[in-house]
C-alpha cells in the first residue's frame, strides 16, 4: 500500500497541475517565446506554470526537493537529498505550444530516494490528466488504463523523436520500414500514449530527465519498461542541466525486445 506521505502528495499534485490547465490552453500559439543557449525553447506560460505548481507544492511540502528546467537557479548539477523530489517540465513540446500545434504536456514526475514512483501528464490536445504510478494503477482521465501488449506488426504505431545525433538517424528508416512512426514532438505523449495504450512503443535519443520523469512511472504502472541504453537514470543522484542526452526503447518487455532487435542495441 501507499505511504500516507505519498498519498498526500499525489492529492496535492493532481490539483496543482489542473489547476494549470486554464492557462496553458488560453495561451496556445499566442504566447510570445523566444530561445535559449542550449538551443530550446520557453515561454512566459513555462515560467509560470513551473512557479505556481512549486509554489503550492512547497507550501505542503517544504521539505521536499523542486527541480524544473526553466526555475533552475544554476546550471551547476543540483543533488538530490530528499526523501521526496518533484522533476517538472512545465511544457513539454514548446515548440508546438508556440505554433499553435495542441500536441504538448504538463509533464510531473514524483521521486522517492530518487526512483519514479509517481507520474502526472495533462495531455493539453486530449484535455486529460493521465496519472499513476507503479503498483497503484494508470488512469486515463477518470478510465483505468491498459498498455497494449501485443507483438510489434507493419501497422504498429512507433513513437519517434528526432535524434540530435544524426548518427541515429537510420532508425528512422528501420522502424518506417518495418512499422509506422509517429512523432508528436512531445517525448512525454509519447511515452505517456506508450502507458495508456495510444502507441505501441517508443524509440528516442534526444531527451533528458525533465522531459520523460513525469511519464516514466505511468510506463511502469501499466506494466511495461522503459529500458535507457546508454546509462542508468534512475535512481535520480542530481539535476543537471548538462546532462547527456538520453537513448531509451520503451513499451512492453515484448515490444522492447523487438524493438532492440530491430534496431540492433
């Protein structure tokens, strides 16, 4: 069973991230936006939905780690030293926020001793919050949620973001040959579309801690496996805004090994 402190903050969580959602969907592609150093994208909407969210979660939970791409402080790596720490992206998919284009989320991940254990993704294009975590259950707006978990065929949906190392880019031929990609240019829809049984599997090198920790455990809530092939994330020492990039396969354990397989990793 759940701690009582979990179940205080998944309450506390679901209300501070719906809270959001008037905004985010008042702004869409009309927020001014303008680039950073590392070559992405914010918005005034990020800053403010990061600051409100944390704002009301501190208020509950002061003693608890906040960690978001766009209130970091520094870019010097942050360490993780509480029992519970919060990993926020407070819009993942900004550059379709700023275009106009509704496939972008609120991503918010739960950590205990640095491991997933809760996730929370409002889908803006679905108007839902997809919520839960390993061992307690996946829902899909208010509907219990359910991976598929059949074997990949031609007709598979794949969800697939653009490497930043064009070294990978013959990923995107194998898996078109084989399967059907999709890229929402949201890695937190997709992974969270991979958990409630939207897309069969996913194959990303382009992201880092913030943009996936809020769909990880609804990956792992549903049963399947997000498995990290070029080093572990989890559990999480310390928030850097350097981090590496992230190479994962994510799906069923079935999917995933076709996936490897296919790919060859």
């Amino acid at each position: 069973m759940p701690s009582p402190e979990l179940l205080a903050r998944i309450a506390a969580a679901k209300l501070g991230v719906l809270a959001q959602t008037e905004r985010l969907h008042a702004e869409l592609g009309r927020v001014a936006s303008h680039w950073k150093s590392d070559g992405t994208r914010v918005t005034p909407v990020d800053i403010a939905i990061s600051e409100n969210i944390f704002r009301l979660l501190g208020a509950e939970f002061p003693e608890d780690n906040y960690f978001s791409e766009e209130l970091a402080e520094t870019d010097q790596p942050r360490p993780v030293t509480a029992r519970f720490a919060w990993v926020l992206d407070p819009i993942d998919g900004t550059n379709n926020y700023a275009a106009g284009i509704p496939y972008c989320a609120i991503g918010l991940g739960l950590l205990e001793h640095g491991m997933p254990v809760y996730g929370f993704v409002y889908d803006l294009a679905r108007r839902r919050l997809i919520h839960g975590g390993p061992g307690i259950g996946l829902w899909d707006g208010d509907e219990p949620a359910q991976m598929r978990t059949a074997p990949l065929h031609r007709h598979s949906l794949i969800g697939f973001h653009t490497p930043f190392d064009k070294v990978y880019a013959q990923h995107a031929v194998l898996i078109a040959e084989n399967h059907k990609i999709r890229g929402l240019g949201s890695s937190t829809l997709h992974l969270a579309y991979v958990a409630a049984g939207i897309l069969e599997g996913v194959v990303d090198h382009n992201v880092r801690v913030w943009d996936i920790a809020g769909a990880v455990p609804l990956v792992e809530a549903a049963g399947g496996e997000v498995q990290f092939l070029n080093g572990a994330v989890f559990p999480l020492k310390e928030f850097d805004l350097k981090m590496r990039r992230i190479f994962y396969v994510a799906g069923s354990p079935g999917v995933c090994r076709q996936l490897r397989t296919l790919l060859g990793v």
